[in-house]
C-alpha cells in the first residue's frame, strides 16, 4: 500500500523522485570517498566526517543538477524522438560538447565559493579540461545506453547511478 502510493507520488512529481535518488547517489559517492579516506586508507587522519562538503554536495546533488538535468532530458527527448542512432548521435553530442561544459564549470567554480577560496576560478582553471576529457570516455558511453534503453522516466535515476561511479572520481579529484 505505501509502496503504491510512493510510485504514484513519484509518477506526479519526478523532480522529486529526481531530486531525491541523484541527491542520494551524488552524496553517497561523497560519503563513500571521506569513509575511503577516512577509515579505510587512512590517508586522512581526521575521523570526522566533513559535514560541509556534504552540505556542498547536497547542493549540488539535490537541488542543483536533478532539476536542470529533468528538464534538459525532457526537452532533449521531445526535441528528438526516437532511438536511431542519427538521433541517439545527435542527442550525445548536445549533451556531452552543449550541456556538461557549463555544468562542470558551475561545479568547481561553485565549489570554490561555497569554500570561500579566495580565486574562485583557480581549480577550474587546473581541472576543468582533465574532468572533461576522463568524462567524455566515461559519460558518452553511459548515455549512449541511457539514451537507446531506457525510458525518458528513468534517464535522470540512471544518471544518478552513473553518478555515483562519475562522482567518487570527481570527489577524489577535487581533493587533488
């Protein structure tokens, strides 16, 4: 019964359902890296966990990405229909070379406000062109599949998941 009413909750409101399962898995890649760091390796002798960066990647995870990316995914499917693979092509390259530039520019610049550096644009400027190279080998798979199996219903929960993986790198590469 409660299960039923969540689903049909979800199908009236997806960008809750978008908010809450990337804003899940982007936070969690971070927990997972600080866990790594923290108690694992131990490359971070400080056991407590940052609450910050959470709150940084909070952000991002549930208010930030899941609401930009709900809309771009259903304009990009409306705008182009079907699963050809002129228009599976297409919407690849909308969305790694159009939509992921300024998106990761936002993220370290953001970051960096949220930390209160003193030059914002430092670490944008240091790893920008390296995050978006590693991404295109790892994202244009990713949609590839994302675009031609799944449904336009799941494209940001599937983007959560890939997330997760895409994130635990950024995460490690941001402490860089």
């Amino acid at each position: 019964m409660l299960l039923r009413k969540l689903k049909r909750f979800f199908k009236r409101h997806p960008v809750v359902k978008n908010m809450l399962s990337f804003g899940g898995m982007y936070v969690g890649a971070e927990w997972t890296q600080q866990t790594l760091l923290k108690r694992v390796w131990k490359v971070d002798k400080d056991p407590e966990y940052d609450k910050e960066a959470f709150a940084r990647y909070s952000f991002y995870g549930v208010l930030w990405y899941p609401i930009i990316y709900h809309h771009w995914y259903r304009w990009l499917d409306a705008r182009f229909v079907g699963t050809s693979l002129t228009v599976i092509t297409k919407k690849l390259i909308l969305d790694q070379f159009v939509m992921e530039p300024p998106l990761l520019a936002s993220f370290y610049v953001g970051m960096s406000v949220m930390e209160g550096q003193e030059d914002v644009w430092k670490e944008c400027k240091e790893k920008y062109i390296p995050t978006f190279a590693s991404g295109c080998v790892f994202w244009l798979p990713a949609m590839a599949i994302n675009f031609w199996f799944l449904p336009n219903s799941m494209r940001v929960v599937f983007l959560g998941f890939c997330t997760f993986i895409w994130c635990n790198f950024i995460c490690w590469y941001k402490k860089q």
